[in-house]
C-alpha cells in the first residue's frame, strides 16, 4: 500500500517515529548518545546547538550531562520535531535543515549531531553553516557509521532484505547510513568548511536487543527502508524472510552485535 496525501504522510512519518524510538534508539543509538553526551560535558559548553536530533535520544543525555547548558535541538522533518519535543520538553525544539540553520552568527559554543551527517546533500555546505552559527573557538562533535560490514546488526537485516528481494534488495543501508564511512573524507570536508580537526576515533559498542522479531520491526518500520519494501509488495512475507535471516546471523535473542562508528570533534576556524 502506498501512502498519498499530506495528511497520510504526517502519519507515516509519525508512525515511523514512534517504531523507530521503540526498536531502534534503545539499542542502536542510545550507547552512542551517552558516549556523546560525555563528550560534551567535558567542553563544558553553554549554549549547544543540535542537528538532526531525531526523536531526541542525544538531547535528553545533553540536558542531563550539561544542565547548565542551554540546548537547541533541530531536525529537517516536522514529525520528528514533534515527537522529540514532546519527550525532552527541556530543550528549544526547531525545524530546520543543517544548511539553512535559522540562527544568528557565533551564537552557539557546541555543535553536535550524532549520526545524521551521513544525510546532509551537501556536507561542506552545512558543515561552513555550522561553523557560521559558532562562536569563537566553538567546536563540532559529531559521528557517522563505520561501514555496513562494521555493524553486525545491520549486515544481517541487509542479508535479510538481499534474501527478500534478491533482484532488487533496497541499498538504503550501504549507501546512506554507511556511505560516509572514510574518516579521511570527512576530515576534508571539515577542512573545506574552515574547521580544524582536533580529535577523530573509531569507537565500537555493543548494542543489546530483545529479539530479532523486535529489531526487523524497527528497521522494516522505523526507517527509510519502510517505503522500499513496500514499494515491492509483500510486507508480512518480507518481515518473515528478515526475521528468519536474522536469526541464523545473530540467535532468536536476546542478541548483542558489535557497531562501530568514528567519532569527531573539530574547531571552528574563523578570520
């Protein structure tokens, strides 16, 4: 079934919010957003600007890390926003797009983002935007995923939807969440921007799920991949066929699999 009209896509988005904070953010981002959040307490920043902030995993660890802080988050989709704001009320909420952030110069000392470069068209430009919002010294914390063979969760849902679709296995995966995963790239952009890198780490954690059921949900409806697999039809077989791959990968559950991404923190240059 395909979703049509502004109103059914308001709740399509929201439908894949509310999926993808059950499944999704308790295993995959939440170990992230608390190394994260530690990151920025030790800058001792206070006024943080947040891109891509989701359903506000990273902002409610920002508020707790840095309580003295001031914090702004942003997300391009509106129905992030609005789920986000209504679980961290504690924080500015924005809609906005990295590249066109509706902010003054220099008003911000911190500028995080976890795992939402990857998204950005156009990465030197929101990169010299975010540096444009920063204030004297103001720096960039922000991380992106290793590659796809780099996180074992997310090579068996790919093995899944290759076993599901093995003419046409949708490549969200491989080329948007990996598809920025050389850290020698991202340093040039940063560099082209007008940062100074000061600190670039790979980090590995563990992620920890349920089940596998819960894990295909999440990634079948919490994310981008939701409208490729129903473009090609059979939802309930897909999510069988997944399942099914995914559990001889990685066990019935509970499941734990290694997820690595690079970590980076950079120093906004200014003339």
């Amino acid at each position: 079934m395909r979703v049509t009209g502004i109103d059914a896509g308001q709740r399509w988005s929201e439908s894949m919010s509310a999926a993808y904070e059950q499944y999704l953010v308790p295993v995959v981002f939440r170990p992230f957003a608390e190394d994260m959040a530690a990151r920025a307490a030790v800058l001792r920043p206070r006024r943080i600007l947040e891109l891509a902030a989701g359903t506000g995993v990273l902002t409610s660890r920002l508020l707790a890390a840095v309580p003295s802080a001031e914090v702004t988050a942003t997300d391009l989709n509106e129905a992030m926003v609005a789920f986000g704001s209504s679980r961290v009320p504690g924080a500015v909420w924005r809609t906005a797009p990295a590249q066109r952030l509706p902010f003054p110069d220099g008003g911000f000392g911190l500028a995080v983002c976890q795992f939402g470069v990857m998204f950005f068209p156009d990465r030197v430009a929101a990169f010299t935007e975010v540096r444009r919002v920063l204030g004297p010294g103001g720096r960039f914390l922000f991380n992106t995923w290793g590659p796809l063979s780099t996180h074992g969760f997310e090579v068996a849902l790919q093995a899944g939807l290759e076993r599901a679709f093995p003419a046409d296995p949708p490549r969200f995966f491989p080329t948007v969440p990996h598809g920025y995963a050389d850290p020698a790239a991202v340093t040039a952009h940063l560099t082209a921007a007008g940062f100074t890198v000061e600190e670039e780490q790979e980090l590995t954690l563990q992620g920890r799920a349920a089940s596998t059921a819960d894990l295909a949900t999440g990634y079948l409806t919490g994310t981008p991949v939701r409208a490729a697999v129903e473009e090609r039809g059979d939802g309930p077989a897909v999510r069988a066929t997944v399942i099914d791959e995914m559990t001889s990968r990685l066990g019935p559950g509970p499941v734990t699999a290694p997820m690595t991404a690079y970590v980076f923190r950079a120093t906004a240059r200014h003339t």
